[in-house]
C-alpha cells in the first residue's frame, strides 16, 4: 500500500494501521502542535478507517527545516502527498490553524477530483473571517505569557528555558500563518460536509460567527459547542473524538 510512514520525514503520518481503508481521517494541528497530538485518537478509529496527522516544517522531527510561508504552500504539500495515497473516503480535521489547512487542503483535494467526505473544523473562525491580528509581532515574554494563558504550553515546559527558546519560533512561525492568513477571493464551495467544533470559553473563537463556516461547503453544515478554552483539545479530547468517530461511522453522508 502507498502510504507515507514516519520514517521518510514527509507531511503525513500514518497513525495507524490498515491494508485496505474504507475511510481515511486526516487530522491538522493548532500552531505550536505536532502529529504527535493525534496519536491517542488511533485506539478509537473505526477498524476500516485510517488515521494520518500531518507534521509541519520546524515541528519536531522536522525541526531542522525551515518553516512553510502561507498556509496555502501548505495545503498544497499536504494534498500533494494524499494524492499519491490509494483511493478511500477522505476526512479531514483540523483545530485552530490546522482549521485553515485543513480547509484549504479540501479544496486543493477537490479541485484534483477527490473532494473531501467531511471537513471538521475546531477553534477557528470561518475562513472569511480569519486572518488579522499581530500576536506574531509580540515580544517573547508577551507572546509565551499569552500562550501560557491559553493553556497552549505544558506547565512542564513552560518554565523551561531552554525548551522556550526552542519553542518560541516555531509557535511565532505559524502564529504568523494564521494571522496573515488571507482566503482565496470567491472560492468554489466544498461538496462536502462541514462540522463545526468550538468551546464556549475560548477567547479566540466567536460562536455566533461561526455559521460562517457554512459558506464554505454544499453540504450539511452543524456546529457543536462545548464548554472549555481553546486547548480543551489537548487536555480532554474523547468526547471531540466520539462525535468525529460517530460521523465516519455513517455509511452515507446527507448532502
């Protein structure tokens, strides 16, 4: 089977393991994360779906490459690799800016004639909406502070010198991808569904917004609130992970 393993470094990781899938789940992280957050989502994966996560330039084992320049270069990379993947029913998650990725990852998917099943969107602003701020311009004490109060960094590391210096690039890095983030003008909509996810107290997020998000696809839209910050993701994800686990389980998905 094509599939691209941990070891050849690339953008997709393989979390699991099936021959022949009848679903493919491909998970985004938020700026700061790694594939490596997704890897407790594998145990509950339907037994015909896989799960791959993608690892963006700068992040852990890729560390030494230089970070991507638009989210847009890294939507390409990333449906560059699906491509080349066996032919499966293909979903997509992403959290924060792993929303925007994954978004524009379906469409570059789609405009290759493999349109996204469902895309599932979490912590994020319609794209319409994103974009803007200057986080990215805040000195290192300001912008680890404001993480730290996101709850974005481990109390471990937090305090960590040397692991912040590591950090902080790399966070500043795609923080900047989101904020200068700039979608497409007049998009072809998505034929596909999208489910909407965000925690009632998440100081990014704009819930009476969110039905933005419709706009970027034809097919059922819903939205799913949950109390919790932003980073509710990392500290309590099964019930996140059951509602996505019910969607693939449907055999057909309402249009």
């Amino acid at each position: 089977m094509n599939r691209i393993r941990t070891r050849d470094r690339g953008w997709v990781r393989a979390l699991n393991s099936v021959e022949r899938p009848a679903d493919r789940l491909v998970c985004f992280p938020h700026s700061g994360g790694s594939a490596a957050i997704y890897r407790a989502w594998s145990s509950a994966m339907p037994a015909d779906a896989e799960l791959l996560a993608v690892q963006y330039p700068g992040h852990a084992d890729r560390m030494a490459e230089p970070p991507a320049g638009s989210v847009a270069e890294m939507a390409a990379c990333v449906a560059e690799e699906l491509l080349r993947l066996d032919a499966a029913r293909c979903s997509l998650f992403g959290h924060s800016l792993g929303a925007l990725v994954a978004y524009e990852t379906a469409r570059v998917l789609q405009d290759n004639g493999r349109a996204a099943r469902c895309l599932f969107v979490s912590g994020a602003p319609a794209p319409s909406q994103a974009g803007g701020g200057t986080t990215h311009r805040a000195g290192d004490d300001e912008l680890w502070s404001a993480l730290r109060e996101l709850g974005g960094i481990d109390p471990v590391v937090a305090d960590d010198a040397e692991l912040r210096e590591l950090l902080l690039p790399v966070v500043r890095s795609d923080i900047t991808l989101n904020e200068t983030y700039r979608p497409a003008p007049h998009p072809e909509p998505l034929q596909c569904q999208v489910r909407c996810y965000y925690n009632t107290e998440d100081p990014l997020v704009d819930g009476a917004r969110l039905g933005d998000w419709a706009a970027v696809g034809t097919g059922r839209f819903s939205v799913r609130a949950r109390p919790g910050g932003h980073f509710r993701l990392l500290s309590d994800p099964t019930e996140l992970i059951a509602d996505v686990v019910e969607v693939l389980a449907e055999r057909e998905v309402l249009r």
